[in-house]
C-alpha cells in the first residue's frame, strides 16, 4: 500500500486515485479505446498519421 493510500485512510479520505478532476484540453482529433495489456505494461494502439505528433493521455475510469 502506498504512502499516500495510508494517510488518506488515516485521515478518512479516498485516496488520490480516486478523486475525479476535470481537464481542458484544446486539440485536433479525439478518440477513445481501451488500453490492453502488453507484459508488465499497457498499450494504446493509434493511427499511423499521428506518429511524430505530441498526445495527451488522460485516464477517464
């Protein structure tokens, strides 16, 4: 258990993970897919096109 898990218990509240913040994100494409496991990792598969471009990755569930 983490550090932060631990003093959220002590204090009685959720821990970070779980509190929901909203984000404003301004781009050019969006789309949404399921990240799958990949050995000790996960991945996302996107479209040859957006090679080179920067990504935002941000976790909704």
């Amino acid at each position: 258990m983490t550090e932060e898990r631990i003093r959220a218990q002590n204090r009685n509240e959720a821990p970070l993970q779980t509190k929901k913040v909203k984000f404003e994100v301004y781009g050019q494409e969006m789309m949404e897919k399921n990240v799958r496991s990949c050995g000790n990792s996960g991945r996302i598969y996107l479209p040859p096109d957006w090679i080179g471009h920067k990504v935002k990755i941000i976790k909704v569930e």
